[in-house]
C-alpha cells in the first residue's frame, strides 16, 4: 500500500512544477526575442500603458520613501549634528534599493495582474487555444510583447522614482532640519557613483522581467473558472513579491 499524500508534498511538486514552467517560459520567449520585428507596435503599445498607467503611483510611492528616510535618518543624525550628510543617504538609498525595490512592487501590483488576468481570461475562453490550432504561438503572440515592454518600463520607471525620491527627501531635509536644498543635492550628486545607479538600473531590469515571466506563467496555467482567474492574479503578485526580495538581496549580495 501507498502512503497518501499530505498537503505539503502536493505543495512542494506543484511549486516545483510551476518554477520549472516558468523558466521554461522565460527561455521560450528569449528564444522568439529574433522575431521581435513583426510585434514592435504591440510592444511599444504594452509600454506606453504600463508605463504611463504607473506614473502617479510611483510618483506617490516614490515621494513618501524619499521624505520618510529623510525624516526618520535626520532624527538620528540631528542628535550628532550631521543633518547636512542626508543628501548622501537618501540618494544612495534609493538608487541601490528603495527605487528598484518599491518601483517592482508597484508594478507587480499595477501591471503583473493585469497580465495574469488578461491571459488568464484568454486561457479560460479557450483563445489560447484556438491561437495553437491556427499555428500561433502563444509565447511569441502573447508574451513577449508583454516581457520586453515591463522590463523596459522597470528601468524608466526606476530612473523616474529616484529623481522623486530624491527631491521628496531634499524637500524635508529643508523643512524640519533646515539644509539648504543646494547642498543637499551637491551632497546627493556627490555620493553617487556609476556603480550605484548602473545597479540600480540592473535590479530594476532583472525585476520587471521577473514580474512579467511570473504573471504570464499563472496567466496561461490559469484553471477554468472565474475562480481560476482569481487564483491566478492572486498568485502572480504573491510569487512576484517574493522573488522581487529575493532576487534584490542575491543581487545586493553579487554587486
């Protein structure tokens, strides 16, 4: 006789059946990545959405992470007098991590579960079928344009939301503790080397590639039902939070 299974062995083997779809996925659209040509409209299309939909958003998340860490470092920092020393920390924060960090949530948020629910809805009316039939591939029709175009937005984004961060923090910095907002971004510009935001820029990429292959993959395992497109979007922002963390820490730990 067989042991039954337990929930945690049924948990295990559909994880690990969903990671290895997923890098499948993932090495499946690098290999269309050639035919790009004939879905450039529809790539710059899911770019233009994404990123423009997540401006204010971001522009939000962006703002109040700036002024937060100024706040909360000036409090320390005025008890040793070292108020004019927040340029360097808001704007090295929030290049190496806070940016491409909140900015990958945000669209995980925004835009990963919109890609699950859009192909998750096209997977229970049986469309994705249908493009299999005629010859289509879904990879190449569906998820390419939509992995090129979040990877991109990623980096725009970031670049975006550490200029805003960056500012929300001079702008405390000169309100509760008094430092020219001059010196603040001397301070800021001075701290900051190629390295930092070439980093930055990395997480930022390496992120939205990873927000858009997870959010495609449970799109196209969606199970039939609304409840399966429910479950799917579910899961395409929990796994994507989780691997935005841990990708984030492996590439801290790398540069």
């Amino acid at each position: 006789m067989f042991a039954p299974i337990s929930k945690a062995q049924m948990w295990f083997e559909e994880s690990c059946l969903g990671a290895g779809y997923t890098l499948d996925l993932l090495l499946r659209t690098a290999g269309v990545i050639p035919r790009l040509s004939h879905k450039k409209r529809e790539t710059f299309h899911h770019l233009i959405v994404c990123t423009l939909g997540s401006f204010p958003v971001v522009f939000i998340v962006a703002l109040f992470t700036g002024m937060i860490v100024s706040l909360q470092t000036g409090k320390v920092l005025r008890d040793y007098g070292q108020e004019g020393t927040l340029g360097f920390i808001v704007s090295v924060g929030m290049c190496r991590e806070m940016g491409p960090v909140f900015t990958a949530l945000a669209l995980a948020g925004l835009v990963g579960c919109t890609y699950a629910a859009e192909i998750g809805t096209m997977k229970v009316s049986e469309e994705v079928d249908a493009l299999e039939v005629m010859s289509i591939d879904p990879v190449y029709y569906l998820v390419l344009p939509r992995v090129l175009a979040l990877s991109v937005a990623g980096v725009v984004l970031t670049i975006y939301a550490d200029l805003i961060g960056i500012l929300g923090g001079a702008l405390v910095a000169s309100a509760k503790f008094n430092v020219d907002t001059k010196i603040f971004l001397e301070n800021a510009r001075d701290a900051l080397k190629l390295a930092d935001i070439y980093g930055g820029l990395l997480k930022a990429f390496v992120f939205g590639l990873t927000v858009a292959t997870v959010s495609c993959s449970q799109g196209l395992r969606t199970g039939y039902g609304a409840e399966g497109v429910g479950q799917a979007t579910l899961r395409a922002v929990v796994v994507s939070f989780i691997f935005i963390l841990v990708f984030d820490y492996l590439l801290s730990w790398m540069l």
